[in-house]
C-alpha cells in the first residue's frame, strides 16, 4: 500500500505527528493525509493524496508545509 510508504517516509522527515486518520485528542500540531482517488492512465497506476497541516495558528499550519 503506498500509504504505508508515504507515512513511514513523512516520519522521517517531519518533527511532527503524521496520521492516516484525525487522532482523539488532537496534538497541537501534526499533518494528516488520505488517499482520495486513483486511476490508471497509460496503463500506470496512479494516486491522488490529500494533505492537511494542523496548528494553534495559521502561520504554524503554513509552515509545516
């Protein structure tokens, strides 16, 4: 699954939580990201992701991008 990919590689690169679902309770700051489309074009498979950076403020949530 190229989630699992993706995860485990955004954890070595990020100093903060990174989550496939939104964590209860919420840190103050962590990226979450899902899959929501996928398609074969050119007979390659190819995925679409959706990523959102959460923080107290919105400069915190910018820079985590």
């Amino acid at each position: 699954m190229i989630e699992v990919t993706i995860l485990n590689h955004l954890k070595t690169k990020l100093s903060v939580p990174v989550r496939l679902e939104k964590p209860e309770p919420a840190p103050d700051e962590y990226v979450l990201f899902e899959k929501i489309g996928s398609d074969r074009i050119n007979q390659l498979l190819a995925s679409t992701f959706d990523f959102q950076s959460y923080s107290d403020t919105m400069y915190g949530a910018a820079a985590l991008n």
